[in-house]
C-alpha cells in the first residue's frame, strides 16, 4: 500500500500542474483549539492523526476527494485554497441523528470517510446511504486508501 505522505506528494505535484494552491499546516495552536472546539460541539475528540495531517498541509480537495480543512474561524491567516472545514460539516452531516456518532473528516462523490470514536474505528460510509463499506485499521490506512482513489 502507498503510504499518504507519498500519495500526497503525488497529488500536489498534480495541483501545480493545474495551479491550484496547496494549505500549509496549521499551526500547534490552531489544531488545540480545533480540538477543543470539537470536543465541545460534538463530544468528542478529534483523531491526532487526523490533526497531524493538518499540521502538514490543511485539508485538500482533488479529483473529487476532499480531507476536511480546518474551520476558517481557528485560523490566523485566510487559507490559499477554501476547502470545507471539519467542525461545519459535521454540523451539516449531524443534522441526520443516526450520523451524530460519528466524526466525519473527508468525503468523495461515493463514500464519506469517518471516525467512530465510541469504537475508536476509522470507516468509510457509503454516501447516502450511511451504510458502512470498509473499515480501517487507523486514520492513516484510511488517508492512504483514499488517496490511492484520488490518484488512480
């Protein structure tokens, strides 16, 4: 399996060819209060791989993927590319009670990807149905998988 951090690479060097703007990290500070802020609407807590990823590059959109962003109001500065942040699309996604359990961190025309963290599990939702497709080992397997289909 390829890992995310050179699928990523792949998916960048394909922005550029089409001059689309890649997000820098987000600093430490950013990702705390994004936590917090999390923890605080929803109950839980988000996955650190998840910010980790953040902290690299914020959010990406490519080919009909998209790993959530974070929220424009926990950063300091505009992102050079505006992509959906985490904690507004779970509110979107949350309106359907029965997705409350889980987080949602990414999405593509088919399938949302997903944090349970009542089961500390990674999935991917078939989209609309909600019903679940795959589950994952971790956040990282879970990128990469989905990366992997961004690419090919």
């Amino acid at each position: 399996m390829i890992g995310w951090q050179q699928a990523v690479e792949e998916v960048f060097k394909m922005q550029k060819m089409f001059g689309d703007m890649i997000n820098p990290g987000i600093s430490m500070a950013e990702a705390a209060c994004l936590k917090n802020l999390c923890k605080d609407k929803f109950g839980f807590s988000l996955p650190e791989e998840y910010c980790e990823v953040l902290r690299c590059f914020n959010g990406i959109e490519f080919n009909g993927y998209v790993l959530y962003s974070a929220d424009a109001d926990v950063l300091r500065e505009e992102p050079q590319q505006t992509i959906a942040g985490v904690l507004e699309m779970n509110d979107t996604w949350h309106e359907n009670g029965e997705f409350k359990k889980y987080l949602f961190l990414g999405e593509s025309s088919l399938s949302w990807y997903v944090y349970e963290p009542e089961r500390n599990a990674f999935l991917e939702l078939d989209l609309p149905s909600g019903e679940v497709e795959k589950e994952y080992m971790n956040f990282d397997e879970m990128f990469s998988e989905m990366l992997k289909e961004c690419i090919s």
